[in-house]
C-alpha cells in the first residue's frame, strides 16, 4: 500500500473525482491535513466517501490569527479527529513577526490536547525549526510527523535523535537539499507525501494528482540504493509502527504491502 501521509484533498475542488479515483485505484492511503476549520468539515465529507482518506484536523500556522480568540470552539474537531494536522510555526512565509505570538498560542494549544489525547502531531515547521522542536519537547509530544523539513542540519540530526518521522514529498525531485536530508534519515523514520494539489504547483506550476507518490517512492528508492517495493513496504511498516493501536489504522494494517 502507498502512502501519503500529507495531502489536502479539500483543495482539489473540481478534480476531486480524479484525485479519488487514483486513490482508490492505486489504494494510496491519505492523510487528508486541514488548514482551517472549513476545510476540515470538507476533509470529513470525502473521506466518508473513501475509506481510504483519513481527515484529520489542525490549523495551519498562516491562519492562526484568524483562531487565536476562539480556540476552546475548536475542542469538539480536536476531539473527534483521528490525529492533529496541519500545525506548527512558519516565520519563513510569514512575515509579519506580530502575528508569530499568535502562532505560538495556537500550536501550544493544539499540542497540550494532542499531547493529552495521545495523538499524533503533523507538523510544519518553516524558517523555526528550533523553536517548534522545543515546544515539542516542552508538550512531550511522542509521536511527531515533521512535514516537508528543510532546515538547518543540527535541528534535523536533534529530531531523529527524538525518535520523529519525517515526510518526504515532491521537492526531493528537484532540491540537492531535500535528497541529502532523504538520503540521511534512517530508513525507519521515513513517510512519504504530496502535500497535493498545492505541493507540486508551488515547485512546478502543475497541480499535482496523488499518483505522484510513485515519483517520490522511486526517487528515494534511488536515493538510498534500493527497489521502489522495498521502499514501499518500509514506509508502510512505518506508518503502522507509529499508528501503534490507534482505530484509524485498520484500513492500513488490513492491507498486506
Ligand atoms: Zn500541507
């Protein structure tokens, strides 16, 4: 079984239909993020048409501002949502550094209930690298997905230290950067992703499809010297070993590889 373990299906809009149907044809289990709340409630909606697409709720660190004074009305949607993602911290794309307080409250708050839920944490971190690792560590949060790292070395080496899984996506193609970072994770931590449709547009211009997952699979599989099944199946056993008992595992235990 594929993996994509950070996607946005709420965002494909009028190719949804496309989109579902590689899913389903090609069985790439997705974990749909949300940015917001709307876009979760969206996310819930497709993925009661496939059993195949996990939505899991956040609110992306660009919409933190947004949230920042209503944030016990988001208590039911991190309740009931399976893992917690997208969140995190980006001074990078953010340039206004007053409303980076505003991040830092939103992700704290979202790791304290993830941290007593016992969930897992798909986070993005963009430009704070250090201090996102350091509030994971103040929330013991324990099961971590860093989504699309690209930072500094040191922070990267202190996280594997950490036990995290990362995600590799799309920009492996394409960065020197991404493929050393590929090429440096034990094998044990990896995930893949697409971070679709808006992945592969902010590199290429093109809306990326899910079956992209393929041309990541076969990059890292050449990245780090082995067959693109061999990557599979460890990514898969990957996403298993940190799922642990969580109930939304049952569609990717079920499936052999
Ligand atoms: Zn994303």
């Amino acid at each position: 079984m594929l993996i994509d373990a950070h996607c946005h299906l709420d965002r494909y809009e009028e190719s949804l239909g496309h989109a579902l149907k590689q899913i389903k044809q090609h069985q790439i289990f997705s974990i749909s993020n949300s940015m917001d709340l709307p876009s979760y409630k969206q996310n819930v909606k497709i993925a009661a048409t496939s059993d195949l697409v996990s939505p899991v709720f956040g609110i992306h660190p660009w919409n933190a501002s947004e949230y920042v004074g209503c944030l016990e009305d988001l208590d039911w949607a991190i309740s009931e949502s399976p893992m917690i993602g997208e969140i995190g911290l980006d001074y990078y794309f953010v340039n206004e550094t007053s409303r980076y307080a505003d991040q830092r409250k939103v992700f704290e708050y979202f790791l304290r209930a993830a941290s007593r839920q016992k969930k897992i944490v798909i986070v993005h971190t963009k430009g704070a690298e250090s201090e996102t690792f350091q509030l994971l560590k103040k929330y013991n949060t324990e099961r971590v997905i860093i989504h699309w790292y690209s930072g500094p070395w040191h922070v990267l080496k202190a996280m594997v230290e950490h036990g995290f899984y990362f995600t590799i996506g799309v920009e492996v193609l394409f960065s020197q950067h991404i493929q050393e970072i590929a090429g440096y994770l034990p094998v044990e931590l990896i995930l893949t992703e697409t971070d679709n449709p808006g992945g592969n547009e902010s590199l290429t211009g093109n809306v990326g499809t899910p079956l992209l997952i393929k041309d990541v699979i076969k990059k890292l599989a050449e990245i780090r010297g082995t067959s693109d099944q061999i990557m599979i199946a460890a990514v898969h056993n990957n996403l298993i070993r940190l799922g642990g008992d969580d109930p939304w595992l049952t569609m990717v235990r079920a499936s052999g590889g």
